[in-house]
C-alpha cells in the first residue's frame, strides 16, 4: 500500500505504519500469542465480483495475519478491520 508499512510481533499486535510521517496509525488486536506472518491480498469487493476478481477488477485491498495462537485472520486494508 502506498506508504504504509504492516508489522506484527510478539505483542500480539499488528501495526499499520506511514513510513513517511513515522507514524503508527492503527494498532489491530486479535490475537493472543505473537503475530508470525503477514501477506498482502485483494478480496472481491463482493461476492457476486467473483469471477471478474481473477483478473484485478472490482478487488479491494487485504492482508492476512497468522500467529502462534493458531489462528489466521483476515483484514480489509481499507476499513482497517478483521473480516
């Protein structure tokens, strides 16, 4: 994303950083051990956008978090929330 930076670790926590600015600009709880894995993806912004999504078309920006706790999140980029 443009600027922004995704950091996750032993806090449980992923931040959402303007590298620009230096600034942390969310701080995303949801898990309960350390966060181990972070990855960029596009969703389709709903689901009948489905088949048009392979190609990039009517996709909204994600990520998916993974931690020891066993669990694996996903995200909206755009509204900051878990999905």
């Amino acid at each position: 994303a443009n600027g922004l930076l995704f950091s996750g670790g032993y806090d449980c926590v992923i931040k959402v950083w303007d590298v620009g600015k230096r600034l942390c600009l969310h701080s995303l709880p949801g898990h309960t051990q350390a966060v181990t894995c972070l990855v960029g993806c596009e969703f389709p912004r709903k689901e009948s956008d489905l088949p048009r999504a392979v190609d990039g078309r009517n996709t909204s920006p994600g990520f998916c978090s993974c931690s020891e706790d066993g669990t694996v999140r996903v995200w909206d980029a755009e509204t900051v929330s878990c999905k």
